[in-house]
C-alpha cells in the first residue's frame, strides 16, 4: 500500500478507531506528510499494541 492509499484508507477508518478505542482523540488521529510515523507512536502509547499491529488493523480495516 502507498502513502496515498494508506492515507485515504485513514481518513475512512479514522472515526471507527476513535470508536473502538475511547482514549484516542482527534490530536492523536491527525494525519500530515511525514508525520506518520509519530502518529503511530501515540497510537502505540495509547492502544499497547506495536507498529506492524497497528498497520495491519488500518489495512485490513
């Protein structure tokens, strides 16, 4: 998946991963060239779940 897929699948799944875990808020979710990388961090920090976890959850969302 590319970096424009990846972020069109975000934008789709990003309110049902707010959904599924409370503590996750929209700062957390904000998505931006070249940040991605530390969005994921703060989801790791929030969710416990790693890097490729977290990755596998948005593509197959």
């Amino acid at each position: 998946m590319n970096k424009d897929q990846l972020e069109g699948k975000w934008k789709q799944v990003k309110g049902q991963f707010k959904q599924k875990y409370g503590k996750v808020t929209e700062d957390d979710l904000t998505y931006s060239e070249g940040k991605f990388d530390e969005m994921i961090g703060k989801l790791q920090e929030k969710t416990g779940k790693t890097k490729e976890e977290l990755q596998d959850e948005i593509n197959n969302w």
